[in-house]
C-alpha cells in the first residue's frame, strides 16, 4: 500500500516520491544468495487509466544527485492496495520465482507473506527469519526498529539501551545533522515549489479535521445533570436506584450503613477478612472504577469489600456504579459538610477500624494511592499478631498505616476504643504518630514492659501530650508486613516479593496527581479495563480507534535530548517541541504519550516540569513508560498492531526548503517530499497526516518535529504580526499558550529514580514566554 487517501477512502491517491531503504546488517542466507527477496518482486497492479510512478532501482538511486530535476507531482495518481488485485499476481510471480531459482513455493510463503500470523500482526519488514548456517545452526534473532527501544526499555533502565543496540535497526530517515536529512541522492523527493499549492487532498483533510480551538469536554468540571455522559465508562446504576443510595448515605446513620453492607457481603474464607478503602474527589474522579476492579482482580476481596465516601461526590458516584459504599460518619446528618480533610481522614480511619472490630470483623483496610500487584492474601494467612502493618521501605520498624491487617478480638476492641479517645483529645497528633505509638506501647506492655517506663517515650510527639495513658487489659500483638512487599517510599523500588506499592510524598495528604504519576512509571498503576465493546477498553487495554498513540521520534532514547547541538539546554526549545506533538494529538484524536527526556548525565520525566493539569486539558496523555509496560501491549508478543513514522526536518539555512518523511506500517519504503515554501511547512506535515489512511489507521504513529528548530519560533512570530498564520501554525500557537510549565530551566540534578510525587508540576505552572512575551502581556 503507498501513501494516500483521505482517512474515510480506503483508496491511496496521494504519494509522495518514494525510496527503498534496506539497513547495512539485514541478514541473508549465503547459500540462497540468487533467491530474489519479496521486496525485489514487488508487484503493483494499475488499473487502466492509472498512472504508475516507477521505482528506481537501488543503484539508480545510488547515483542520483542533488541537482537531479524533480520527479512530478503526482497527487492525482493511485496505486491499488487491495489484497484481491495484489494476492493472485504476487502468488504468480512468486511461482515463477521460486521455479526460476529451484525454491520451494512453500518456503517463499512462509518467510514473504507473514500478514495473517496468529497475533494479528505483520512482521514482514522486520523479522529476520532463522537462518541455518553451513558452520553452525545458531538462529540470528529478529531485527526491531529503532523505536522500539522505549517497547524495550522504561526510563529507570539506563544500561538497557546497551543490550538492544544490537538488534535495532537503523532510524529510517538519513539524518546527516541535527538540522539537515541527507543528501538528496538519499531521496527521491516530490518537489512542492514555493507558490506551488500542497496536493489537494492535505489542504481539504487541513481544513476538515481542525480540531476546535477549545479544551476537551471530557476534562472540564461538568453540571451533575452532564457528569453521567462525560464518563469514559458509564454507570448502570438506574438514576431512581442511585438517587436513592445517595440520599440514603446523607440522611441514614454511620452504624445502620456499615450494618447494611456487612449483611451482604461474604468475607474471605479461612481469615474471615473484609477490605475497605476511603477516598475523595481527587481520587475517586479517574480511580473508582481502577480500584474496584483491583480488588476484584487482584486483591482477591470480591464480594469482601467496599467504599468510604469522604464527600458527596464519591459517595453519589459510588452509588451510580452500584458499589457497596458507606458515608464517612462526618457527613450524615450534616448535609453532607464533612469539614477539614486532615482532621476527617484521622478521625475516620480509626472509627471505622473500631466499628468493625466491635461487630467481631477482621479487615484489611488500604488507602488510595496503594497499588497492588497481586494479592495479600497469602501474607494474611500467615498473620499471628492482632494487627499487622506495613512498614517503610528505608525503615523495616516504622509503621506506615496505608496498609494494616486487624484481627477482631477482645485486645483490639480495647485497643481501638482507647485510641479513638485519645486521638480525639489531641487533634494535632498525626494519625500514624498516634497509632504507631499506640501499637508500639501495647506490643511493649504485653512483653511485659512497666507502663511508667514507656509512657513519657510514647507520649513526646504528642499535640497536646495526654497526661495519661491507658491501662490495656489485653495488649495487643504487633508485626509487619516486610519493607519489601508493601513498599512504602517517595522513591519506591519494587523487587520480586513485592505485593503492593505505596507511594509517598513528603507530606500528608498531598494533591494525589504526583503518586499517580509514579505509581504509573513504576508499572503499578491498575487502570480500569472497562468494557471494551461499549467503552473501546479502559486505561491499557483498548480497541479499535480509541487504541491510537502518538510519540515522538529521531531522537535519543525515543524521547528529547536537551544536550545536542542546537537543543542544547534550551528549555524553549523543548517547549515548541511538545506543542507541535500536543497539537498533533489534538487534530488526530490520539492519545498522547509523554517522552523521556535525556539531561546531561541522565533521564527525567517531564511531568516534573510540564503542568499536566494544562496538558490533559487538551489531549489524552499516558506517562513516560507507558509503551514499556506490558499491560499496555497489542500482544504478548508485539506492542502495536502497526506503526507509522513521519517527520519534518528543516533546511540547514533559514529558509531553506523542509523535508518531509514518511514511512507507512508494514513497509521499508521512505516517501519523501520538500516544500520550499517555508510557511507550508507545518501545513504540508499536518495535512499528509490528516489525509493519509496509511498514517491515519497505524496503532502507533511516531513523530520527529525537528523543523521546530532553526528559529521557527521567531518566523512564526513574523507571520502572526503580519496576520498571516498558516491553520497549522495556528493549533501549534494555541497549543503552546494553553500548556504551563514549572521552571525556567531543566533540573539536571534530578534523575528519574529520584522522582517522587512532590516533585510534580501539576496545577503549578506558568504560561511559556513566546516572541519575547507571555501570552496576555
């Protein structure tokens, strides 16, 4: 299939000129040197009347030079891309093929035409298939192309890079600088001259997929009445039914509540444990569903668990999904007005605890920004203490109460009630301050300790400092879990026996968007799956157009360099970059996927600098590491169904044409034209992608905008004080106004591992200062 077509024809009828390129380690079978490859039996079938361009052989195109005269345009010609022309030709010619040259007609099938594999993908340009050598049977592995390095290898991966080099392929487009493609005997460019329109086709597809110059629907605050509508996976809940249970959670009391739910649900047998969470608007927005399905899927607490509303808005959306869930005891009868966060979080953890405890229930509770892996279980059956909690990841004995088991008993009702009361007379008192003192004081007395002797140590971190401390009849039992299963850290590290990630700011009860973040480039993330036939699939798993990516490409590690020649610490110039990307994205209706960005002695993720506040409402976005998670792959085997390259470099001079690539799935050729008119540069680039179906339909579509370098930006400035800014050009300067960034420089002391959720730039930014001035000023 050539380049071409709108994106609703499924007929190819633009292409630019095109060339061939083989890499310089593609493997061959010595033996079968004289077997012609499918690539040099090509076969293109025309309708009459089609105009066909040929093909340069590979020494033609060898010696072709810079002054060759231009191929002519062709935007009206067509090639035939449909399997029912181009199978029983090709069938024919590869007879004759392997006929000519004594090769079995089975063995040309089996090694050429790999478009039905069992995973759906074709890998004809790619595979390298097993070739036996005379010497030895040692079978050469499959060659990938170079972009697969961010498939292969996460941020954190710093020596993956190193191990792969091997089997990447060389990036496809020649690029002699950082500024400049290759020669043009490299191309066999179709000339766009300067007062020359671009192919009728982009200028049409420009114009009709414009994306409106308005943030995303789907990310603004929405009336109650349009909430229901904006939601990616929408409640089944009947409104009657979910009316009901909302105005039942405001109007009902804590006890009957929590009765309610206990009577229907079915604690896990042999520990006899429920599970529970609480959480807010900040969490629940874009995680109801993710945690719900994480305790279904890998909890392992179905039908054992449910929801804390800590505000209307959970609770009203809990009951609209149909989840068991129980209003925090702060709102019922209040109207709803729970008051301060901190003071109804520590209040509310330890009463519920002492509600269940009280009602003879083992629980497991957890809070929001804990990640499971896979389930604890197994761990709770080994519990022998009354309370088990996770520790730190730094501090193997200090408690952290984001994750604690509780066994109900006689010590534990005594224990709850005497901590409830005591944390209520010091308010100041940090809720894990006050429990890990209480648990540490009661593990004490029980080995025997003299209250006296440990009270003053327990009492310090106090505020105000109890004059007392309680008497326990039956102290309880403490253990934890280990610092490696449930990891507890701002930096957290998970290793084989981890069970559960919990990541951690440097404050309590930070905005939840940095541990989002984290928890998401370390892999931990759950990501609802929804219902793919209704919803196109959830925060991994996707289908159909709602399973379309864009990344940036031709550059170090897939991601930005800011120390090469021309980007060199130029934090603005990585600021048009991701406009031209985040403007991209917007007018193909992809989700937008962050790159890494290599600093000068390591990689960081740009989240730290990008507002994301301001980039999510504008596209749909994914974390650095996204494509090197598994959970997010096509197949087992392969990340995407198919893939697509373009780029647009600029000229070595100021004004000196623009090269523009593309390279389509499932083929090595490169198609390659140069528009002269510096101003249609970014119309040219936006409108073959926008009109191209080979570009439009890949999974993955990979984007080098290197033409914003080579003082784009003041040439824009130019053109936008003459009025005369091309529709391109216009989404990119939207873009950039609307995003925000922290910062007026890079932090290069700060390598990705030694992120953590403080380090977040969302909701914090600034407008990007643009031609001297801000937008506004």
């Amino acid at each position: 299939a050539t380049m071409g077509g709108r994106r609703d024809n499924t007929s190819s009828n633009i292409h630019g000129s095109r060339t061939t390129t083989r890499s310089s380690n593609d493997d061959q079978d010595e033996d079968n040197s004289s077997v012609t490859s499918y690539e040099e039996v090509q076969v293109v079938i025309s309708t009459p009347g089609e105009h066909v361009p040929s093909k340069k052989s590979q020494s033609q195109r060898t010696s072709s030079s810079s002054s060759a005269s231009p191929r002519p345009s062709s935007a009206n010609s067509k090639r035939c891309s449909s399997n029912r022309y181009v199978i029983p030709v090709l069938i024919s010619s590869l007879l004759f093929v392997a006929h000519c040259n004594n090769a079995s007609f089975a063995d040309l099938m089996s090694n050429k035409l790999r478009a039905s594999t069992a995973d759906g993908v074709s890998h004809s340009y790619y595979d390298r298939a097993a070739v036996n050598n005379n010497n030895n049977n040692n079978k050469k592995e499959r060659m990938l192309p170079d972009w697969r390095i961010v498939t292969e290898c996460s941020a954190y991966h710093t020596d993956c890079a190193a191990h792969i080099r091997p089997r990447l392929l060389d990036y496809p487009f020649k690029v002699k600088t950082s500024e400049t493609v290759g020669e043009d005997g490299d191309y066999d460019f179709e000339v766009i001259a300067k007062g020359q329109n671009l192919p009728p086709e982009w200028s049409e597809a420009l114009i009709q997929y414009a994306p409106p110059m308005v943030e995303n629907p789907e990310r603004l605050q929405l009336d109650d009445d349009d909430r229901q509508s904006a939601l990616v996976f929408p409640p089944k809940v009947p409104r009657k039914h979910s009316k009901r249970c909302y105005e039942r959670g405001l109007s009902t009391s804590f006890d009957e509540q929590l009765d309610t739910v206990l009577s229907k649900l079915q604690p896990v047998p042999e520990i006899d444990t429920i599970a529970f969470t609480m959480t807010d608007e900040k969490y629940s927005r874009d995680m109801l569903v993710d945690v719900w399905e994480m305790n279904n899927e890998i909890m392992g607490f179905r039908d054992a668990f449910f929801f804390l509303a800590l505000d209307k808005f959970t609770l009203r959306l809990a009951c609209e999904y149909g989840y068991p869930v129980i209003a925090a005891p702060a709102l019922t009868g209040n109207n709803g007005e729970a008051g301060d966060l901190k003071s109804l979080v520590q209040s509310t953890k330890f009463m519920v605890s002492r509600a269940l405890v009280d009602r003879m229930q083992s629980f497991f509770f957890f809070e929001m920004d804990c990640w499971f892996l896979k389930s604890p279980i197994d761990a709770l059956r080994m519990q022998k203490a009354d309370y088990l909690v996770s520790s730190h990841q730094w501090n193997p004995t200090g408690g952290n109460i984001g994750i604690y088991s509780v066994k109900a008993n006689e010590a534990t009702q005594e224990f709850f009630r005497h901590l409830v009361e005591y944390s209520a007379s010091s308010p100041n008192t940090h809720d894990q301050i006050a429990m890990n003192d209480f648990a540490s004081y009661a593990d004490r007395l029980r080995r025997g300790a003299k209250v006296s002797d440990v009270a003053k140590e327990h009492l310090s971190r106090w505020d105000p400092i109890p004059e007392t401390m309680p008497t326990f009849k039956s102290p309880i039992s403490r253990e934890f879990f280990g610092p490696h299963e449930m990891v507890a850290s701002p930096h957290p590290v998970p290793t084989e026996t981890t069970i559960a990630i919990h990541t951690l700011d440097n404050a309590p009860l930070q905005p939840p968007h940095g541990k989002k973040m984290l928890a998401k480039e370390l892999g931990a993330y759950t990501g609802f799956v929804g219902t793919p036939e209704e919803t196109g699939g959830g925060y991994y798993k996707r289908i159909g157009s709602r399973r379309r990516y864009l990344m940036m490409d031709g550059r170090v590690l897939g991601g930005y360099s800011t120390i090469q020649k021309d980007l060199y610490h130029n934090y603005l110039q990585l600021q048009w970059h991701i406009a031209v990307m985040v403007a991209m994205a917007r007018r193909t209706d992809r989700i937008f996927v962050l790159p890494r960005v290599a600093a000068d002695f390591h990689v960081f993720f740009l989240w730290v600098n990008l507002d994301m506040e301001s980039l999510e409402c504008l596209v749909d976005v994914r974390e650095t590491n996204f494509p090197s998670n598994k959970k997010a792959w096509y197949s087992d085997t392969e990340p995407f169904k198919s893939a697509a390259r373009v780029a647009l470099f600029p000229g070595a001079k100021r004004n000196e044409e623009g090269r523009l690539l593309a390279q389509i799935p499932e083929s090595d050729e490169v198609y390659a034209w140069s528009i002269e008119d510096d101003a249609q540069k970014a119309d040219g680039l936006f409108g073959l992608v926008s009109a191209s179906p080979e570009l439009h339909n890949a999974e993955a579509l990979f984007l080098n905008p290197s033409f914003t370098q080579s003082g784009f930006d003041m040439r824009l400035a130019e053109r936008e004080k003459k009025g005369n800014l091309s529709p391109a050009e216009k989404e990119i300067l939207y873009v950039f106004d609307n995003l925000k960034w922290c910062g007026t420089d890079y932090d290069r002391g700060l390598p990705a591992v030694k992120h953590s959720s403080s380090h977040d730039c969302y909701g914090k930014g600034k407008h990007a200062t643009r031609f001297g001035k801000t937008k506004g000023s």
